[in-house]
C-alpha cells in the first residue's frame, strides 16, 4: 500500500491516451449526419463550454430525475457495492466533474483506505480540476487523469490494481444504439480479470409523461441546450444555421424504449457549410436527431450483459423506480 506521501507526489500527471481507431470529426459526423436522410448529429457535440453549463443547470431542473437518483443510488449502496467488488483500483469512464462518484470514493477510503482513481474523460481542465479537490479531500486515493475518448478503444488503458471496479454512470449507455453498446461493452468485457465488476448507470423504462418531462423542462433549458449545437456547426463549420428557425421536440417512442430528441425545422431554407464545400436544403418540418436515450427494464438490461459476455451481480433499484445501477462481472 503506497504511503499518503507517494500518493500525493505522483498524483496529477495526466495520461494522454491515444485512441486504437480512427474517431470521427465534427466535419466527419456532419457530413455522413446532415448530407444524409434521414439527418443526424451525434451528442457528444452537445457539451462545448455553454452547452455545459446548460446541462449542469438542467440536471438541477425539477423534471430531471436521472442524476438526483442515482446520486441517492449511490449514497444509499456505496458500502455495499464497495464490499462486494473490494476494489484495488477504480477506473471511471466519462467521469466529467466525478462529483456522484465521490460518495463511492469516500465509502472506498474509510472501508480500505482507497487505492488508485482513474478518471477518463477528453478534457484535461476538467480532469486536472477534479483530481485536485479529490486529492485534498481523500488524500489516501491516487488520481491518475486518463485523457482521451473512450470510444476509440479501451487497448491503450494503463494495467490497473486487481479487483477493478469499472463505473459507467449517468444512463449514459442509453446514448448508444443496441449494437454500438453490445459491441462497446463486449471490448470492455474481454480486458476484465474474473475478479473485476462494472457499475453501470441505467435509466428505467416508465411511464411517458415523467420521461418526456425530463426532456422538455418548463424553464426550457433542455431546448437551449438541444439549440446550442446549431452554434457549435456554426463557429466550428462555418455553417450558416439560424437557430431562430429551428425548434426542440423530445418525444419517447415506447416500442423502441427511447428518448428521441430533434431539432425541427420551423421552415424551408438551405444551409451552407463551406468547411465541407457544400450545402443542404431542409424542408419545413424537416428533423435532425440529434440524441437517443434508451431506458431498460430488466429484460432489456439482462440481455444487454449477456451479449456483452457479463452476467449480472446485483441490480440496485431506486426507490421510486426511475433508475438503476446495474453491478455486473466477466461471464464465467
């Protein structure tokens, strides 16, 4: 076990992690997402410096449900997760501010005096930020900042202290089609040992009028928010978008248990984007997809493990039923 003073003298050296694939660009996904029908935009260009900003605002929204209850998830089942998994090493994906994963962390360093941290997220700032304030309030934890994307591939990941934990929080596997998270988790599966376990953060399937709420808060700040990556194509792209002619719908579509969020065209126009030497024509109610969010019940969640080639440990169910961690380990 390394001393407090080892811990803190090698703590904030960022590992830069290259990527094993090739990752798209915002030209790339523009050009195969907008030139294409029907139009799409991924939602990774939702969070430039205003876009989140808006989404911490909307996560404080009566109508957002999701980070309220798995936080309580979380505070509620920390030192049971934290018993069943006795982690050597955590490695968080997409960790953002890691402000939820503080209540695993500080469970971690009173139960076993903590270990090694390694957030992974593309923004070192923010990377650099968080393992400051959590190096000064659980200085028995070593942080390690992992920057890069996760989704070019976990090849490049650093060895990691035997048991991991792995989370994945935040209904984020919910951005991802069926196959995207099979094949996503599936790599994540294949480089686990069989004493390593995966929390993951899933939104539940429930009643309509509580999921589109979630999605279209009264303040509007979900409309904002939706709205800003027409700015984002604007001053990266060139692009031309006035966002005025534009509108926010979120709609569940509960065959498909998802979340479809669009930005509508509120009439004809054409659009130039001369970083790709090119333009579009949209018609009056014309929609591009610009997020899924897809809720599971525990048929869907089950057979996602297993395709994935993990088998569920324990679900943790929230009280009122919105949402879940799912703690899962490498099929045996």
């Amino acid at each position: 076990m390394q001393s407090k003073t080892d811990i803190a003298a090698d703590s904030f050296h960022p590992l830069r992690l290259q990527p094993a694939r090739r990752i798209p660009s915002l030209a790339d996904d523009a050009r195969d997402g907008l030139l294409s029908t029907p139009r799409t935009l991924p939602p990774k260009y939702f969070y430039d410096e205003r876009g989140s900003v808006l989404f911490d605002r909307i996560c404080q929204t009566p109508e957002y449900y999701p980070t309220r209850s798995e936080a309580a998830l979380l505070d509620q089942h920390a030192a049971e997760i934290i018993r069943r998994c006795r982690p050597g090493s955590i490695l968080e994906l997409g960790s953002g501010t890691s402000a939820k994963t503080r209540l695993l962390l500080q469970t971690w360093a009173e139960q076993s005096g903590g270990g090694r941290y390694w957030p992974f997220d593309v923004s070192e700032e923010m990377l650099l930020d968080a393992a400051a304030s959590i190096n000064h309030d659980f200085p028995q934890i070593a942080v390690t900042p992992l920057v890069g994307d996760y989704t070019g591939g976990l090849q490049g990941l650093p060895a990691m202290a035997e048991p991991n934990l792995t989370i994945f929080l935040g209904g984020t596997i919910g951005n991802f089609t069926h196959h995207e998270a099979v094949s996503f988790l599936s790599e994540l599966a294949d480089r686990m040992a069989l004493e390593d376990h995966v929390l993951i953060g899933m939104d539940r399937h429930k009643d309509t009028g509580i999921i589109e709420a979630a999605y279209n808060d009264a303040e509007g700040l979900t409309a904002l928010f939706n709205l800003n990556v027409l700015n984002v194509l604007n001053r990266e792209l060139g692009a031309d978008f006035d966002v005025e002619k534009f509108r926010h719908q979120a709609v569940y579509n509960v065959d498909g248990m998802r979340i479809e969020m669009y930005l509508i065209a509120r009439q004809s126009m054409k659009v130039c984007l001369p970083a790709l030497s090119t333009e579009f024509e949209l018609e009056e109610g014309e929609r591009i997809l610009t997020e899924i969010s897809r809720k599971f019940d525990d048929k869907s969640a089950n057979a996602l493990l297993v395709e994935s080639g993990l088998e569920l440990v324990q679900p943790f169910l929230s009280d009122n039923g919105y949402f879940s961690l799912v703690l899962a380990r490498r099929r045996r």
